[in-house]
C-alpha cells in the first residue's frame, strides 16, 4: 500500500510565534502557499509484528534525526491510526528547493506526511473522506507534526486562527492578492541557529507578549481589509511591521536571538528607497532567519527582477516563487 504527495511550503504574512499545548498557537497567523517549493513524499506501508518502524530516506539517504523526529510524532496519533502499530513505513521524500534556503521544508514535509498518510488511511479503512474534510484533517495532522505545516494544504492564503486546531483557507481578497510572487534574496544557506521550538519558548516569558498578541489579532484585521480592497500600500505596511516585530520579539526576548545580518537590514533599507523613487508595489517579508523575501504583484514581477538581478543582488542567490494551488496527489 502506497501514497505520493507534492505538498509546499509557505510564507507567514502574519507570524505565528508563540504556542500552548498541543500545539495551539496563541495568535492568529495568514500565509501565502507557495508554488515551486515542494516536498514530493511517498510512503509506502509494509504490514509489520506488534510495532511501528519507520524507514526515512531524503534524497535517497538514509536520515536518523528526521527519521526519529517522524517516528515520536507517529507514536503520538496512533490512537486514530491504529494500523501504525503493525506497519513498516519505508518514507522516501524530496525537495524542489535547498536545504536551510530560507524556506520552511518543515511545513512542506510535515503537510505531505499527513497526507501521505490519510491516503493510507482511506485505503485501509475503505472509504474516503469529502475533499473539504479530507484537508480539514490534513491541516489538523499536520498541525501537530509542525504548527506552521497546518496552513500549506490550503490553496493561495491561508488562515489559521489563534488557539484552533486546524487553517482554513482564505478567498475573500481582491484577484490582485492572487497573483504575488515571492522572491527570496539568500543572505546567509546556513541553518539558523535557533530551532522553531526553541523560538516560540521564549514567548512563555517575554515582556512584551501580552501585546504583541493583541497587536498580532489587529493586524489580521488590517491585512484582511487591504487584501479584501487590494489595497497593496495598506498590505506593504502591515506585512512590513509584522516581519519587523517578529525579529523585534527574538532581539528582545531572554537569552536574545539575532538571525538578521547586515546584509538583511541593508537590503531591507535600499528596497524601500527604490519603492519610493519608483513607486513599485512590492513589500518584503522575513522569516526566521536572514533571508528577504520579496513580495509583489505578477505585473510588476518584469521590473523587480530585473532589478533584483541587475542592480540589488546581482550575481547572489534568488529563489523565485508564487502563489500556489496547494497540495497534488500522485
Ligand atoms: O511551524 P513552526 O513551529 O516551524 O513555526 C513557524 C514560525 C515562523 O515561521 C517564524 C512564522 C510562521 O507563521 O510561519
């Protein structure tokens, strides 16, 4: 019995940092699917003796942390999947983009691993599941493997509500907010140097968490508005301050987490001084890490790459992406 998904990652408008258990953010965060960042997964499930055993293969090898990392999650569902208990599952699995790119492959292969497996799941149990609850459950598996996970199985935008169990997805925006692209400026390929574990834990105590929450749930409501209006400049503004905050929240918080580097704050300094001479629609965003993503609309995407590679990072690393449609079964 066998099951392949692409499943992609995606880029957060609004931040999620900060959670309770089990899993459960303690804000509101959106997020764009990407399209050409993908995991490509396939698992394949032997019949077993009286125990679980996993066999994980990235890019044909052999993986010990990732295959630990899904075997403790496993253990944890298998009281929905009780078929884990007597299964081998031999899991091959792939990206389209590179390691520590400034891209969340956790989103994208913990959203292919819960759908991997409810596909394996229908087939056991012989019967299948509506579309709409199908990525219901999808989103709430893979929520638990990895919060941010839980958004890419929606096509476009994605919304996942503070303190819900699963994303929903998020269609009422003008067509202009269907068409951006996603240009990532590679400042640093290496692995950041704080886990995703590690950096909502420094919430617990942080000063400053009581309003950033508040501060988080406003924003949501700003972003839905300039999005629902296409109103880009509206959008730029919130999206800005909230890639801003969340490398704000890591400086401040005890010990201190710096994952900008110079590079970062200068790109982030000479784009809006090009915006402002040349009055282009494009906004950037900053995940944990260095990395500038490039957020614009597709009929300026001629002109920003063309200045990207003539002028701002000539002759340096760019990853170009877009909006998406979500996850494809195989
Ligand atoms: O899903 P996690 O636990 O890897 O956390 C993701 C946190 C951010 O990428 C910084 C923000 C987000 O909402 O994706």
């Amino acid at each position: 019995m066998k099951a392949t998904w692409t499943s992609p990652s995606n880029i957060a408008l609004i931040k999620y940092w900060g959670k309770k258990i089990p899993q459960l953010p303690l804000n509101s965060s959106i997020s764009l699917t990407l399209k050409n960042s993908v995991t490509k997964m396939t698992i394949e499930r032997l019949i077993s003796k009286d125990e679980l055993e996993v066999n994980f293969l990235f890019e044909n090898r052999e993986n010990a942390k990732f295959s630990k990392k899904i075997y403790d999650y496993l253990l944890t569902i298998t009281n929905d999947f009780p078929w884990l208990m007597n299964s081998k599952l031999v899991i091959k699995t792939e990206n389209t983009f590179p390691h520590s790119s400034g891209i969340a492959s956790s989103a994208s292969s913990m959203s292919a691993l819960a759908l991997c497996l409810l596909s394996i799941d229908e087939e056991i149990r012989d019967q299948k599941f509506s579309n709409e609850i199908f990525f219901d459950k999808a989103s709430y598996y893979a929520r638990l493997a990895s919060g941010s996970a839980c958004r890419s199985v929606f096509p476009a935008i994605a919304l996942w509500k503070k303190e819900s169990e699963l994303a929903t997805s998020f269609t009422d925006v003008d067509p202009l907010f269907l068409t951006l692209r996603d240009s990532i400026l590679i400042v640093d390929e290496k692995e950041k140097d704080v886990s995703s574990r590690a950096g909502h834990s420094l919430m617990e105590n942080h000063p400053y968490k009581n309003s950033r929450y508040l501060d988080a749930e406003n924003n949501l409501e700003k972003l839905k508005n300039a999005m629902r209006e296409g109103d880009f400049t509206r959008f730029t503004e919130v999206v800005e301050h909230e890639a801003l905050s969340l490398h704000a929240l890591m400086l401040t918080s005890t010990p201190s987490v710096i994952l900008l580097k110079p590079e970062s704050l200068e790109l982030i300094l000479k784009i809006r001084e090009w915006r402002k001479t040349k009055n282009i629609p494009v906004a950037f965003t900053i995940d944990a890490g260095p990395n500038i993503h490039l957020l614009y609309p597709e009929y300026v995407s001629h002109t920003v790459k063309e200045y990207l590679d003539k002028t701002l990072w000539s002759g340096k690393k760019i990853i170009h992406d877009e909006m998406g449609q979500g996850p494809v079964k195989l």
